[in-house]
C-alpha cells in the first residue's frame, strides 16, 4: 500500500495543512492501492506566496540559465522512467505501448521547450519601437488524470522557459505519478519556490489558484463544464487563462481511401489512450457508397482489439481510470442502442474472460446519426461511431456540426484533395493521412474545446506578456 503524505511547496516536501484521505485504485484490479493525504485552500496560498517570492527573481533569469534548469529536469525525469512507468500501468492503466509513450513524453517536452528557447525572440523591433516579451507572472496549472505526469511536465517546461514560476495542481488520482514527478524534478535543484506541486481537489485547491489576485495566469486541461467555471472565476482577477477542453474529433474518409491502410488508422486514432483522450477520432465519417465495406473491415479491426491487462504486452486499451468512468461509458454504449445505433462490434460489460477491473468491450457502432448523444457528446471510452456521408459538402457540415473543434483527421490517396478537406474543418489540429505529433505545433481547440494554445512558440507566448517600448 502506498501512503502518500506530502506536497511541495518553497522547495520542500511538506505536510498538508488539509487532512483528508483520498483513495487510490488500481482500475485493471479494482483494488485500493493506496492513500493520499490532500492539500487544502491554507496549503494553496502558502505555494502562491512561495510562487510570488521567488518570481521577482526567477523572472529575471538568463535563457542561458533556464535551459540549464530545463536540461536538470529533463534528465532528472528520464533517472526516474522506470518507476514512473510503472506508476502509470498501476494507477491509471496505460497498456505497456501506451504507457511507454507517456513515460517519454514527460521527459521529452523539456527539450522540446529548449529547443524552442534557443530560437525564440524575446526582443523585437517593431515599426519604430522595441517590443519586449515579459513573463506574465504566477501561473497556476491544473492537470488531468488522463496523462498526468505529461501535463506537469509540459505545462511546468513552458512557463519555466518565459520566466513563470509556478503552483501546479495535479489531479487526486495520480497521486503516484505526481509523487514519482515531484521528487525527480525537486533532484534538479531549481531554486526554491519555482515549483510548487499541491495536490487536492479542483473544488478547494484549484478554486484557490483561480481566484487568487497573486495568479496571473490559468493553464488547464480537462473538462468543458469545468473550463467554463474557471473562465467565470478568472475574470474577477482578469487572469490569462489557457484552457484544453474535451473533443469530439471526426476522422473523414474521403471515397479514394484505401481502406486498407486507413482502417487500422482510424482506429487507432478512436483508440488512443484506450479511448480516455480528449482528441480521439470518435466519429468516423465515410462515404454513403463505401459504407458497406468499410463496416466490414472496420469491424474485424475491432473485433481484433484486445482490451485487458495493461501489463500484457498485446492489450492495447486498458481499463477505465475508474468506477464511475466505466458506469458513464457503459451508460452510452446503452444509450447508443436506445437511440437507433446499430451495433457492430463490441457492447456493454467487460471482454470476455474478466470478471473484474474496469475494462470495456470496444466498440463499433453504424448507422449514427449526428444529433445521437453518441455522436454529440465526450463520452472518454473506446466507442466508436461511423456515420455516413453523400458528398464532400455533406461531409464538411457533419465534421463541423458539434460545440468542439479540437481535433480531426483527414484520410485520402490524394493529398491536395485531403488538404482542400482540412482547410474547411473548425479544429485546432488536423492530422492528414497521419497520427504524427509535432511538438513545434500549436495544440489546442476551437469553439468549446478550449482557448489558446499549447507547444512551440504559441505555447511559450501564452506565458508572456509584450511591452512595447516608444521612443528609442
């Protein structure tokens, strides 16, 4: 049993004022695996104020000096990939691929924003004068549990590359993800208060960040309900706020696909994360004349699928993070029968052979209708909805019909035709023919998938602020 019972705030691993116990579980097992003691709104305030000393120097750092400290972290990160990975298969779930990935990707955004630093111009002349990029100030940065230690990480490298010091407020049920992070990037000896990892509940600790005058600036990633509060909260303090929020990405496939190479890439893409991501290709659009095949050979792909054990090797989706998450999946893969949907792989319950754990059948569904709640709404599972299209102009007002614009995918044997095709699509991101992250890309959505951006030189602009300086 783990017994998580410190947070970090001024350079310390300290006790929390706030005394609750919150539990965590192994999602594959259903079994608790551990307790972390929460940080309470006291807690908060004393990292804010450590936050707020330490940026008046922090601030004035040299590039020179932060790429040092990102190189520190980076490599204090990759000392602890081992434990890290493992902490990922057993609290949250990840198949061994998936959790290897995440594991990398922790580490990996450090030189992403070093790389970014060494070209970035902090000085510009513009017109007559001279425009500086000043860091905004405290940023506080709430992250999810879908892929917990990536976002620290990735939020904490940004605002470290502008000169932000920080309070991060991870989620509860990551606690060992949070804990393994914390004492890596605490290994890198940055000076005292530039970090400050509090972990409690978004209702207390993250309530506190958001309304606190000492924090200039908001980096979440998570839900649209609770963007929306925190865009609400903000404004009485006029904070800069980022905000990466659900999806409901489209994969169109346009009638000269080959269906060959394409189905295993679709789903994939609805996959990703075992289905717990925000931009997962969850609504797959073909051709009306095509539909007939592409349900075939979309079905044995699903069919083929195996959702288990994250610690074999051959499981590709894993168990929800939770008992409520599988209920709320379970709940629309029903409502998808209700509705009309026709059913083509997968179900409700758990795949066969698993009496426990909070794995679900993936699953397929044809015939949709865009105005089903399947088609509408997040649902962050495996399931899958395939909806058919009559022509390029039907295909672009499908893919556009939905309150989320953060992600989508294009797939086509001609490569102008796809590019015309993502041109006309509202999302942040459009993948054409590939599942490829670019790190040096802007990630982040339009319409209710969120505000602003993350990664490259968009992302390390969210943590600045320019001063035009006249008369020089």
């Amino acid at each position: 049993m783990h017994a998580i019972e410190h947070i970090y705030i001024d350079g310390a691993f300290v006790t929390p004022h706030g005394d609750e116990r919150f539990e965590l579980f192994n999602p594959a097992t259903e079994e608790v695996i551990g307790t972390v003691r929460l940080a309470d709104a006291e807690d908060a305030r004393r990292a804010i104020a450590a936050a707020k000393r330490a940026f008046s120097t922090f601030s004035r750092t040299t590039i020179d000096e932060r790429i040092a400290l990102l190189q520190r972290m980076h490599d204090a990160v990759v000392a602890r990939e081992d434990n890290l990975f493992t902490a990922i298969r057993e609290e949250y779930g990840a198949p061994v691929s998936r959790g290897s990935w995440m594991t990398g990707h922790a580490s990996s955004v450090f030189l992403d924003a070093i790389a970014m630093l060494r070209e970035f111009d902090f000085e510009r002349r513009m017109g007559s004068s001279t425009v500086v990029m000043q860091p905004v100030g405290v940023a506080g940065l709430i992250t999810p549990w879908n892929s917990n230690a990536g976002f620290i990480c990735g939020k904490l490298a940004a605002a470290i590359a502008a000169g932000c010091t920080t309070v991060i407020k991870p989620s509860e049920m990551s606690a060992l993800q949070t804990r393994i992070v914390t004492e890596a990037l605490h290994e890198a000896g940055a000076p005292a208060g530039v970090f400050n990892i509090v972990t409690g509940r978004g209702d207390v600790v993250g309530a506190e960040i958001v309304g606190s005058p000492d924090v200039s600036k908001i980096s979440f990633t998570g839900s649209t309900a609770v963007g929306k509060g925190i865009l609400r909260a903000g404004a009485d303090t006029i904070k800069r706020i980022t905000l990466e929020l659900g999806g409901k990405s489209p994969s169109v496939i346009l009638d000269d696909a080959d269906f060959a190479r394409v189905v295993p890439l679709t789903i994939m893409a609805g996959f990703n994360n075992s289905g717990q991501a925000c931009i997962a290709g969850s609504r797959i659009l073909v051709p009306r004349s095509r539909v007939a095949e592409f349900e075939a050979m979309a079905k044995d792909a699903v069919d083929a699928v195996v959702s288990g054990d994250p610690n074999d090797p051959a499981t590709t989706v894993g168990p929800m993070v939770s008992a409520r998450q599988w209920q709320r999946v379970q709940g629309y893969i029903r409502k998808g029968v209700e509705e009309g949907a026709r059913l083509l792989a997968g179900g409700e319950g758990r795949p066969d052979g698993y009496a426990r754990g909070w794995l679900v059948r993936p699953t397929l569904f044809t015939d949709v209708r865009n105005d089903m709640a399947i088609a509408r709404e997040e649902i962050f599972g495996p399931v899958l909805s395939i909806i058919a299209y009559d022509d390029e102009e039907d295909a672009i007002a499908i893919a556009n019909d939905t309150p989320y614009g953060l992600q989508a995918y294009v797939f086509s044997s001609d490569t102008s035709r796809a590019l015309r095709m993502a041109s006309r699509i509202d999302a942040g991101r459009v993948m054409v023919n590939t599942l490829a992250h670019d790190p040096k890309a802007p990630f982040g959505g339009f319409k209710q998938s969120g505000i602003g951006r993350e990664y490259g030189r968009f992302g390390l602009e969210a943590y600045l602020e320019p001063k035009a300086i006249l008369g020089l």
